[in-house]
C-alpha cells in the first residue's frame, strides 16, 4: 500500500524532527542557522532570569505561558536559553 503525503505533511515531520534533535543536542550545541541554544535546568534559569529559585516555582505555576516552555526529559524540567529570551521580549 503506497501512501502519498503533501508538502505540508513533509513540513510537519521535518519540523517535528527538528525539533526532537536540537532539545536532545548538549546544552552548548546548536544547529546551523539556529540562535544559541542553552539547556538550562531550574537552578540555571532562574540565575538566567534573574530571579530566584523560589521566583520561578510560583511562576511555573502562575504565568502559563513561562509553563509551556517547560520541557521534560525523563523526570528531569529544563528550559531551553532562546525560549526564554523570546519569553522576556513578548513580556516587555
């Protein structure tokens, strides 16, 4: 059985691919093209943000659109440097 797909279904898969491979790049690497990207753990992104650790839990729980950018690997939260700095540009 042959399927065929639309430019737009390529589209969708190249992207959703895209995106699986730069969260699971170290934290220093990124894709040609790309902004720097930096995964950051809690502790980290709170330093990133300049606020405190504290700060960020009431956030997370607070400001749904600081949760989106939550993402989960395992049982581990990170958020990823250019997110946030997209996040404090539409804040501002």
């Amino acid at each position: 059985m042959e399927m065929k797909l639309s430019t737009e279904d390529y589209d969708e898969i190249a992207d959703r691919l895209f995106e699986r491979i730069a969260t699971r790049l170290p934290p220093t690497i990124g894709l040609v093209g790309q902004r720097n990207r930096k995964r950051l753990n809690l502790k980290q992104a709170a330093e990133y943000l300049n606020i405190s650790d504290t700060t960020l839990y009431r956030w997370r729980e607070t400001k749904p659109k600081l949760k989106r950018l939550e993402h989960l690997d395992g049982a581990n939260s990170y958020f990823l440097s250019d997110e946030l700095d997209d996040y404090l540009e539409q804040s501002n």
